[in-house]
C-alpha cells in the first residue's frame, strides 16, 4: 500500500508528528498528484459520513413508523401529516368514507386520496444535521435550502441549474416534487420516472410520488399500475403500507399472479431516441398486451420501469389489477419468463 | 442494559442500539415537547428524530463515554428545545424577506465547491453500487471513528489488517468513479 495514502489517513486522525505535518503540507503546495488523492480522500470520508447519516435517519423513520402504527389507526396514519384546521375537517369527512368503504370497499376519489397522502417529502440529502462543514452558497445547498424552507418557485429555478451540472437520483427527485408543487405535473412525472429507470437509489419513494403525480392528472389506471407495483414490495416502509391502504380506498384489488404471453410491447421513447446516460428527461414507460395463458383473455398493461429485453411473443408473469365498480381488469407485468 | 454499554454499541454502529434510545425516550420526549413548546405531533416528532441524530454524532465523536438514563434525556431536551427554536426564528426571517428572495441574482458557483458537492454525490452514489461490505466499512471508519480491530471485530473479519487491506481497495475503487 502506498506511503500517500498512509499520510492522509494518519492525518485524519490527528495522528501526526511534526515531522510528518511538514512533509504532508509539503506535499500537499509541491505535488498535484498528492493534492489529488488527498481531495477525493476528504470527499469520501464527507461521502461515507452523509451515507451514514442517511442510513440512520432510515432507521429512525422505521422504529417511528412502528410506533405510529401500534398508537393510531389507519386514518391516522395516513393523516398524520395533515396539520391544519382545514386538514381536521377532511379527517372527519375521511373518517365517515371508511366507515362507509369497510362495507363497500373503497369509496374515496383519487383526488381525495392525492389530499390526504400527499405531503413533501422530507430532506434527507442536505440539512441541519450534516453540520457546520457544508458551505451554504453552494447551488446544491442553495436548492434544498429553498426545498427545506418549501420556497418551490425558487427550489424549481435552482434545481433546474443543478441539473444541468449534476444528475442525480436525489436531485431528479427533489427537482420532481418541487415541480409537483409547482403543478409543474409532467415534467414532475419526467423526473420521478428518470430516477426509477436510471439509479438504484430512491426508487420506491420517486414510484411512490409518480402514482400520486398521475393521479392528481387524472390517469388513474396509470398511477394504479404504479401503486399496485409498490403494494407488492416486499420492504415493510411506509410507502409500501400506504401505497397498499390507497388501493384499498380507490376499492381496487389484485389478483394472484397469472402467466401469459405478451402480445403487444410498445416502449416511449423507444430505445433508440435515449441517450446512454438517460440525459433525456423523459418519462420512460412500456405498455401493451398480455393473453393470459389458460383462459386466452387479454389485457392491456403498463410498466413504468419498462423491460428493455422484453419481446412480443415472451412468456411472462403478470398480475391482473381490477378497479371499483365494473371497469375493465389490467395488468402489470411482474417477471420475464424467457 | 446499563447505559454505557448502550452507548458502546451506538459507537459501533448497532443500530438496534440506535432503536432501544429511540424507543426508550419517545414518549417522554414528545408529551414534554408537545406541551410546553405548543408544536405539532408531527413537528415534535421531527425534532426528536434531529437530536436522536445529534446525540449519535456525539456519541461517535467520542463526546461522551458514559452518560446516566438522566443524563441522556437532559441532552435529548436540550437539542430539542434549541432546534425549536432556532426553526422558529428561521421561519419568520424567511416569511419576512420571502418577496426579495424571489427576484434574487443566483450568484456564480465557485468551482471548488462545485466540484466538491459533485463528488460527495458522486461518492453517495458510488457506495451504493459497490454495497457492502465497502459502504458500511467505511461508515464505521470515518462516521462511527472506530479503529481497523474494532471494525473487524463488528463485521466478524480475523483482523484489522483485512479490514485495513479492504478498506485501501474499497478506497481505490470509489476513486475511479471520481475520475
């Protein structure tokens, strides 16, 4: 192992002896290739300690939503966040829907629904906790400060800036929900959908956002696929148990898995108009027919995170999503079997 | 569970640890916060969250070895009400200048922070791909502060010369995502 990185590992620590800090100042005015290491060396330790923070905030958020889950019922649940006066109203007129969706099976309308889950979701990316050692002029600190202070206007215009510097899960998704607030609803749609189709991270809260993005557009089977997506995500978050509660009130219920061939696949934008890095904001999402292999039926379905080996003629798994009150049955496909 | 030895596990990254003072502390914490701070249940429960964080980074940096059930809730109280109020004071600054804010010049990027803020990004990102056991020793290296023995003995490797050695190339590896 190299000298180097002993060096700045040894200074890390204040582990020092003058000596040693004269040759790593040394080093650090005399050695570019020194100063090199020694930056990224500064930003993963920065890197690793943000990751750290995240990672128990997620805990924390789980052990509370345990709690809150033993302490209230459902409709508190899904009402914690609504705070005001007016909000108190919805909850008594939420409360005689339940009473009324026990026995019929979900009565509330996705607007109803868009109103009593929806809230911003919290930043965890950039905040109080990380400590004095961010600079705040910076313009990603300037972008959740806006997002934290829930000045969205502001937040719209600097993480569009951002953007074009850096592309990231979390910027795309903050971006998204400051256009969502914005009613900014398509390039919002844009957004969560890039982060679901392009990181690892943050996928289950931007398809979380999407569905309630579609919904509050009025492409209900569309924020369906994506709700019932979620519901069948073995994570026990919250935005599993809620996306599950949303169906039941929109009276929604899910089949067992069918197989079945597809017979149609369509993919927007289709492959070829992406550039490789997915630099192209667009939604991305697959669609087309599955004839269900016993009873021949078909059915229309829609994926927003497409399968890109998906072929017309495949055998897949899917599961048959079927709305209140009549309206025809679709699918969403879970599994490529070929 | 005395104390202390809650606090040993905190340092090390146990984040059942992390759930027991969370659990431990909750309801005291936020009937207290609720009723003489008039928040919200979902304000008091916010800040909770902010000085359980507070308490662990204070705990990793080695500001308290040992510390009495008391004394952990004086704390937690203490962060609690000065993150209250601090919000408080942010709030009406920002209500008052909010108009000014709108048509505000956004001033030019220095590009050393530019390019730091990317990279602690890219280095999030990075972590995630590449998982464990990189991410969580380098967490325990340089969040939690623990030595290469202590981490072998939290992870179960044979010696701190292998977390050493996997800490160098997971070091390397993250290194090239920056290039």
């Amino acid at each position: 192992m190299d000298q180097n990185f002993h060096l700045i590992e040894k200074y890390f620590r204040g582990e020092l002896s003058e000596e040693e800090l004269d040759l790593f100042h040394g080093k650090l005015q005399n050695d570019p290739a020194f100063e090199q290491e020694f930056r990224d060396m500064k930003h993963i330790r920065e890197g690793a300690k943000a990751s750290a923070r995240m990672k128990a905030l997620s805990v924390l958020q789980n052990v509370e939503a345990n709690f809150t889950e033993k302490e209230t019922t459902k409709i508190n649940v899904s009402m914690r966040r609504l705070v005001s006066i007016a909000a108190s109203l919805i909850v008594i007129a939420t409360v005689s829907y339940f009473a009324i969706s026990d026995r019929t099976g979900g009565t509330m309308s996705g607007e109803e629904v868009f109103a009593t889950y929806y809230e911003a979701y919290p930043n965890i990316v950039s905040g109080d906790v990380r400590g004095d050692d961010m600079v705040l002029n910076t313009l990603a600190a300037r972008a959740y400060d806006a997002y934290d202070n829930k000045n969205f206007s502001k937040s719209v215009k600097i993480f569009s800036e951002l953007l074009e510097a850096e592309k990231s899960a979390s910027n795309y998704f903050y971006s998204g929900i400051s256009n969502l607030e914005r009613g900014n609803l398509d390039i919002a749609k844009d957004y969560f959908n890039v982060v679901m189709n392009n990181y690892s991270e943050m996928r289950e809260q931007s398809q979380w956002y999407l569905a309630l993005t579609l919904l509050k557009d009025n492409s209900t089977e569309d924020a369906l696929s994506n709700f019932a997506s979620l519901s069948l995500r073995k994570s026990k978050s919250k935005i599993v148990r809620n996306a599950k509660l949303v169906l039941g009130e929109l009276g929604v219920s899910l089949d067992d898995t069918s197989s079945g061939t597809a017979a149609e696949v369509g993919t927007i934008p289709e492959e070829g108009e992406l550039s490789p890095d997915g630099a192209l904001e667009k939604r991305r999402y697959q669609f087309g027919k599955v004839i269900e292999i016993n009873s021949g039926q078909s059915f229309r379905f829609m994926n927003d995170v497409p399968f890109e080996d998906l072929d017309e003629g495949d055998l897949v798994e899917f599961i048959l999503i079927k709305p209140k009150r009549g309206r025809e049955p679709f699918a969403i496909i879970m599994a490529n079997m070929n | 569970m005395s104390e202390s030895s809650l606090i040993l596990r905190l340092r090390k990254g146990d984040s059942k640890a992390l759930e027991e003072i969370y659990g431990r502390f909750r309801t005291s914490f936020l009937t207290w916060i609720t009723h003489t701070h008039k928040c919200t249940k979902e304000e008091a429960l916010d800040i909770y969250q902010y000085s359980i964080l507070s308490f662990y980074e204070n705990v990793v940096e080695g500001s308290f070895d040992s510390m009495n059930d008391a004394g952990i809730k004086t704390y937690l109280y203490s962060i609690g009400k000065n993150k209250l109020l601090n919000d408080s004071r942010r709030k009406m600054k920002v209500t008052y200048k909010d108009h000014i804010e709108e048509d505000e010049l956004i001033e030019p990027e220095t590009e050393v922070d530019f390019v730091r803020t990317q990279n602690i990004e890219k280095i999030k990102n990075s972590l995630e791909e590449i998982g464990n056991p990189c991410k969580e020793i380098l967490e325990l290296f340089y969040f939690n502060n623990l030595s290469a023995d202590e981490i072998a003995e939290v992870m179960n490797y044979k010696n701190g010369g292998t977390v050493r050695n996997l800490k160098y190339k997971c070091i390397q590896r993250i290194r090239k995502f920056l290039e």
